[in-house]
C-alpha cells in the first residue's frame, strides 16, 4: 500500500495533467515591459551564465509589468498564470518570503479591455536555500478565458504585505500561461423560483441527502425561510420531491450542519432565528422524514453548529463559532460541542474568547485524524494582505480538549466556508472552498495532513473543479460527503432573487 506521502507524489502530476490539458504559452523577459513604477531589465549572471529578467523591488510598491498572450485554444476554458523568478542576491533564504499577484484581461471583440479584468489574489512563497536558484510560483489556478481574445498578463510584486520581508530586488525570468479545459457543469438539486441556498449534504449509504433552504433573499430571520430535503440514489442525476424539513412559525430554518450518529443516520442542524436563535438537532434514517432530537441549552449563543463527526473515547463532536460578523471584535469566540449519547444531550466547551475579526476562524470543518489528532478549517472574515486574508487551520492533539491555531497560504478566498473530505483508505484530505465574486470558483486542495500540520504555509495551489456565479453572497458556501470513491460537493449559485442549489461530482483523489 502507498503511504499518504508517496501516494500524494504520485498523485500531484496526475492533478497537473488534469487541469493542464493543453501545451503552456510563454512570456520571457524580453516579450514584458513596464506597466507601473520603474522595473529595470537587467541581466542576472552567474559565472558564464546571463539571464535577462525584470528587477522587482523588495522595497518600492507599485512596480509591475505586463505583455499580451495570443492563440489560446479555441476550447479551452481558461487559463492557469505562473512565474519564474530568482536572485542574485547573497541573503536569499528560506527566512524571507516574497509576495507577487498577477492581473488579467482581455481584448474581446466589441467590449472596452477592462471588461474582464481581474486583479488577482495576493500569493506568499517562502525563498529558496540561496541564490541563482529559480521558483515557480503559481499566481492564478483559473480564470475563465474567451480563446479567441487576446489576453493581458500583468505581474506586480508587493512589497506593501506584510509577508514580503525579503527587502532585496528578485528577478522576473518567465511568464507561464497554460490554458485548461473548463470544469464539469454542476447538476441542478433544485431551482424553483426563491433564494434556494446554504445547502448540506450527507450521504446515507449510497443514498445522497440534500438539506437546504429557501426564502427572499440572503436573510436568515424571514419567517418565510424554511429547511427542505431531497435526495437522489443515482449519484445527483435526478432527485425525489422536496419535503419539509423544518417551517417554524415566526423563524427562519437554515440547515448549518450535518453528520452521522453511530447507527448510520443522519444528524442534520438547523438555526432557527426570529426573536430569539436556536440550535436544533434533527435525525433521519432516510433523508425523508426528519425527527428533532433537542435544542441544547448552550452558554455561548453561536452562531453556527458545523458538521458533526465522530471522536473516539468523546463520542460525536461538533465546532461552533459565536459573534457578529460586522463586529470587529474583541468579542468573539469558538469552540466544541460533544455529546456521548448520539446527539440527544451536548456538552459545550470554548476553545478562545476574546477575538478580534481577523483572528476569528468562522464555519469551520474538521476531521478526526487518528491517535486523537483532530484537524480542521476556518474561514475568515477580514483582510487583504496575506497575512489576513487566509484560511486558518486548527489542530488538536488531544481528542479536542486544547488546540492551536495557525493562518495558511491559502488566500484565494473571499468569505470562503470550507469543506474537508478525508479519505480513510490513502489518508488525504481533500479542502473544498468557494471564492466568491470573481468568477465564483470551487476550488480542491488535496494533501497529507502531516505536511501541512507542521507547515501552514505550504499549501498547494488550489484546483478548479467548478464554476458558479460571481456574485459575492448569492452563490457559495460548498459541503461535501462521500460514497466509495467518488466526492460530492454541495453548494449554490444564481442572483437574487432567485439561486439554485446544485452538487459537482468529481473522482476522489487516487482514483477508483
């Protein structure tokens, strides 16, 4: 049997060769020239070698350049941006790190250029063992391209972040620019007319179990905001009819969180909000009929009760996280739920208090890793450098009983709730988001847990395994569950009024 590590290399050219389907186009240091500031040309030369790049300063903001890429392929669907840089410089270590971003556009027949532009996501990297060493570094995973327009590259580093420490000049080398296929079109859970949202889903052997709401618009109080379900047992082709789940009179019922007790039924959580907010428990052994189980009196009022799982020698867990999301804070908090009796009674533990909005990690998702470790991903709600503006991971080694808390490198987000996936059999966790606005994208990372425990700021690039509308709030909030080997990623897309809750079926990784 491969290790998670070995399985993970082996694994990595496979994504590669998935989303790089096509051969790359070039940009070298002679086809840029300066868009902003004033980036100098100049040749980096070690012993007999000279290489022509473009000097970024580490000090100086607003410095980029930019060149046109041409003939993508007529069916690609969009397009992955990566750059070569190195140094000279005698103090290149992996004690500094650097920040670029890429901004692109397109020249579509009949449109303004500035149509389609996108100011890419900062991106952090750690500096290599010295210098004369070159990196790649992956700056946008995809974005949606039309193949016949021309497309403007722009890359800027930014020393402004607070994760640029490395003061020096670095060396733009090349511009990469592989056109990829687009992603698979998602299948359609439900679209009837209404803001159909915030769905959960949970396989029940090879039964699929869609929990969602419908009311207005964004709003979580309406008293006309109910919890529906349906569920398909053909991998999400087609659906049985809708049935209520939950229609409290003078509340709003959003399913938040969802699960299996020990006997295999689904546990499904559903905020119910009016004057006062509830947490209610509900079960189901068929995804059909929905039976509540209890409202547990907590201390802390969260905001949310996320997905329940399993902990061994604990019973079943659950992550809550409490406060404002307009509040700046000091004021909020997170923390566990357990219960020892399948969800019928919960014991609630805080885990921080006292946090400001940029150190609060919000919709969490965690797995139970084994030997009592338990791994999960916050979401944040604050920031644009990339020191803010990331993905926090939280550890416990301990069964849940103390934890620590570390921001990754994982800043393509934008109020981004994740879903973690852990595949028992090869040990690699699958990390669903979706960035809103932009274009709305579903993006996978896949890893060994171990690799990024020790190190948060190695995530990998992300993978586009999706695409839905690029409104900031009417599309997003992805949940994912999994029969056999195969990942199903609930989540929603359209424009207020009226959003649709859809599910993307994607081969988990490894394969069959």
């Amino acid at each position: 049997m491969h290790t998670p590590a070995l399985l993970l290399a082996i694994l990595t050219p496979a994504l590669s060769a998935l989303a790089a389907e096509f051969p790359p186009l070039y940009l070298n240091a002679n086809q840029l020239s300066i868009a902003t500031g004033k980036p100098s040309l100049v040749l980096m030369s070690g012993g007999s070698t000279h290489i022509p790049v473009w000097s970024l300063s580490g000090g100086t903001e607003g410095q980029s350049v930019c060149g046109v890429v041409t003939g993508l392929p007529k069916d690609c669907g969009g397009v992955r941006v990566e750059i070569t840089v190195t140094s000279e410089d005698a103090e290149t270590s992996p004690a500094f790190e650097d920040v670029y971003r890429v901004h692109l556009s397109q020249m579509v027949e009949g449109a303004p250029f500035t149509a389609r532009h996108l100011q890419g996501d900062p991106v952090r990297t750690v500096l290599p063992a010295g210098p004369l060493h070159s990196r790649s570094i992956v700056l946008e995973s995809y974005y949606e391209v039309v193949p016949d327009a021309p497309l403007t590259v722009r890359i800027q580093r930014e020393p402004g972040d607070p994760a640029d420490t490395f003061t020096r000049p670095m060396g733009l080398a090349m511009v990469k620019v592989t056109p990829v296929k687009a992603p698979a079109k998602p299948l359609i859970v439900q679209d009837v007319p209404g803001y159909n949202s915030w769905p959960m889903l949970q396989a029940i052997g090879d039964k699929l179990v869609c929990v969602y709401s419908r009311g207005s618009g964004h709003t979580i109080h309406e008293d006309s905001r109910a919890t529906y379900a349906r569920t398909s047992t053909d991998g999400g082709k087609t659906w049985t009819e809708e049935t209520l789940v939950a229609n409290s009179p003078g509340y709003g019922d959003v399913p938040v969180g969802k699960g299996l007790d020990s006997t295999g039924a689904m546990l499904l959580w559903v905020r119910r909000v009016g004057k006062e907010w509830h947490q209610d428990l509900y079960r189901s052994t068929d995804g059909v009929k929905f039976t509540l189980i209890c409202t547990p009196k907590l201390d802390v009022r969260p905001v949310q009760i996320t997905d329940v799982f399993a902990v061994p020698n604990v019973g079943l867990m659950a992550l809550w996280f409490a406060g404002d999301y307009g509040d700046a804070g000091p004021s909020h908090s997170w923390g566990v739920v357990t219960s020892k009796d399948d969800g019928k009674t919960w014991t609630q533990t805080p885990i921080e208090s006292g946090l400001t909005k940029d150190q609060w990690p919000t919709e969490p998702s965690a797995v139970y890793l084994g030997d009592g470790k338990i791994f999960a991903i916050g979401r944040t709600e604050a920031g644009d450098s990339t020191t803010a503006r990331a993905q926090f991971q939280m550890l416990s080694t301990d069964h849940g009983k103390t934890w620590t808390r570390a921001q990754t490198n994982i800043t393509d987000v934008l109020i981004s709730t994740p879903s973690l996936i852990l595949d028992a059999k090869t040990g690699l966790l699958s990390n669903y988001h979706f960035q809103r606005g932009r274009a709305g994208i579903l993006w996978r990372r896949v890893v060994d847990p171990k690799s990024v425990i020790a190190n948060p700021l190695k995530w990998p690039v992300g993978e586009a395994v999706a695409v839905g509308s690029g409104s900031t709030i009417d599309a997003g909030n992805v949940n994912a569950t999994v029969i056999g080997a195969t990942h199903y990623l609930s989540f929603y897309s359209g424009k207020k009024p009226d959003t649709a809750v859809l599910v993307s079926v994607l081969e988990a990784p490894g394969g069959k």
